[in-house]
C-alpha cells in the first residue's frame, strides 16, 4: 500500500495542485493558481507532477503534433497565454524535429526543487512550462533546466547530481501514484485538502480565477466546495 507522503499528512488546510509539465491547459492556468495563492498566502501549497506522458519507448512529438496544433488557438483564446515560436516550430513541424516529450525528467526537476525551495514550488512549475512552451526548450534535455539554476541560486553540480539521483526519480514517480490515489484523472487539477482523509476537488481541468476563488473560499468555510 502507497504511504501517505509527507505533504498529505498535514492536519492543516493545504492547496493541492496536480499539474504536468507537459500539460498546455496547465501553462494557460498558471498564472491563475500563482493568483489564487498570492490573494491566500497563508494557505500551504503543493504542486505534484502527474506523469500524463510515460511512454515505455520513445515516441516522437510526431504522435501528437495534429491534436496539439489544433488545440493550442483554443488554450491560447481561453487562457491569454502565448506560445513561443521555437515551440509552435516543433509542432508545425514534426517530421523535422527531434523532440520525444516524456513527462519523467521534468517530475524529478520538480521534486529536487521542492527539497531545496518547498515555498516557491508554483513559481518553479510555471517557470518550467515557460521553458517548454514559451522558449521551446526540450525538458528531457539536461541543459533545459541550466538558465534557472541561477534564477534560485541552485549550485549546478547538486542540482545535476540530484536530477539524476534514483531516490528523486523515485519521488518523482510517488507524485504520479499520488496523483492516481487522489482520483486526477487530467490536468490542470486543484484540491484543498483538509485532513489525512478530506479533500474538496476544485478544479478539473482549466478554470477561472474568480470560479477557483469562490469554490476555495466555500470549501474553506464549510469543507466543501459547491
């Protein structure tokens, strides 16, 4: 039986967000959750890495280059957010490019930066999803990670010694189990948690601040979210 991690053992209410880096719906909602937390900054926050996309063997940007072409007018119209040149290129073109995303390296970088920076977890997912989706950076690409290690002061030889670090792939992969365990079945995903065995779902899938804002303070009312 999967243990409880530390983060949903905490007896006080705590914000849960379920995310991927690779998710375009969850680059359109973050600047919603960093708005939501900054207007609640007494409220915890975690941010768990899904593992939407762990394929066994790789598989090119190829296989998913329509779907996504299709749908990034669609995030783009409903979120604000832009896509950068250097990603739309990956997408537009797909035979001539050599990305083969896998939501794997990301999670570990997430889980080795919440060891260091526990408080500014929401900041280091969002930076990560600029990296992809507003540089066109490849995140199974160690070098991917290196322009934001001076951004947290994180000493680059840790940083690259953890990214590679078994116990970090493993915490990593718990994110995704917990994530099964929590019921997220896509992402964006918010819960507030608020006991061991008591969460309010408030968000699955994009939604606006001002919805997210109320059902957060209905379920921090009453423990519950309407």
């Amino acid at each position: 039986m999967l243990e409880q991690p530390y983060y949903l053992c905490r007896m006080t209410p705590t914000l849960i967000y379920c995310f991927d880096a690779y998710c375009g719906w969850c680059y359109g909602f973050s600047p919603v959750i960093r708005q939501l937390s900054e207007k609640f900054p007494a409220l915890p926050v975690e941010v768990l890495s899904g593992g939407m996309i762990l394929p066994e063997q790789p598989v090119p940007i190829g296989a998913t280059a329509a779907y996504i072409r299709e749908a990034l007018p669609r995030v783009a119209a409903t979120t604000g957010v832009q896509f950068g040149a250097d990603y739309r290129w990956h997408i537009e073109h797909p035979d001539l490019s050599d990305w083969f995303p896998h939501s794997e390296k990301p999670a570990i970088a997430m889980a080795v930066f919440r060891s260091i920076h526990p408080h500014r977890q929401l900041e280091w997912a969002a930076d990560l999803q600029f990296s992809l989706f507003g540089e066109g950076r490849d995140l199974t690409d160690d070098e991917a990670y290196r322009h934001l290690l001076e951004k947290y002061a994180l000493p680059e030889e840790p940083f690259y010694e953890k990214l590679h670090d078994p116990n970090f792939r493993q915490l990593a992969y718990e994110d995704f189990a917990t994530c099964k365990k929590l019921q997220v079945s896509g992402y964006p995903c918010v819960l507030l948690q608020h006991s061991e065995v008591s969460f309010s779902l408030l968000a699955r899938g994009y939604t606006d601040a001002e919805t997210l804002q109320g059902r957060l303070e209905a379920a921090l009312a009453t423990g519950d979210a309407s």
